[in-house]
C-alpha cells in the first residue's frame, strides 16, 4: 500500500514545523539544558537541611509510634519529654529550610 497525496503532505508539513522550533541550548558539560539563573540546580547546603529534617520527622513519628503501641497495650510510656524535644528538633529543622529558603532562593 502506497501513501495517499493527502497524507503525505499533512506529515511534510508536520516534519517542516517540527524542524523550524526552536531548540533549547544543551552545550553545557554533563548534557543538562543551559540555565540563565544563577540558582545552583543542586544546593548543598539545603539538600543537607533537608536531610535533618527527615531525620528529625522520623524520630518524632518513631517516638509517637512507641508511644501508641504502649497504650494499645496499656502501658505506661514514661517518653514525653523526648517526644517534646523531638518535636522541638522538628520545628527547628522546618524553619532552618524555610530560612534558608527565604535567605538563599533555591
């Protein structure tokens, strides 16, 4: 089966619209588009902010977890104080980013 004239020219212009966009620049090193900003596209210092933010959630769901498995089970959980100062570290590890955000732009 041969192509209808029709169809051919329908996919010659396709082909002939795609060819005349505009490409973006990809001339730098590692094969990543050219960035005008200079934003850095991988901040060190927030990937580690975000890193003990993480880690704070973490320790303040384990704790809570502890402390709802000692009630199903009807203990005591004498752990407050440590829930109190992870959620602390929490909150402290939040506005850090939120700072850092605020101060740095990425």
């Amino acid at each position: 089966m041969g192509f209808v004239s029709g169809q051919d020219s329908v996919y010659s212009r396709t082909i002939a619209a795609a060819g005349a966009m505009e490409r973006p620049d990809i001339s730098s090193h590692n094969g990543a588009m050219a960035s005008k900003s200079p934003t850095p596209i991988h901040c060190i210092e927030k990937q580690r902010l975000l890193e003990d933010y993480t880690a704070a959630v973490s320790e303040f769901n384990r704790m809570h977890s502890a402390q709802l498995a000692a009630v199903r089970k009807g203990e005591d959980f004498p752990f407050e104080e440590q829930i109190a100062r992870a959620a602390e570290r929490r909150e402290n590890a939040k506005y850090a980013i939120l700072a850092h955000q605020e101060k740095h732009g990425c």
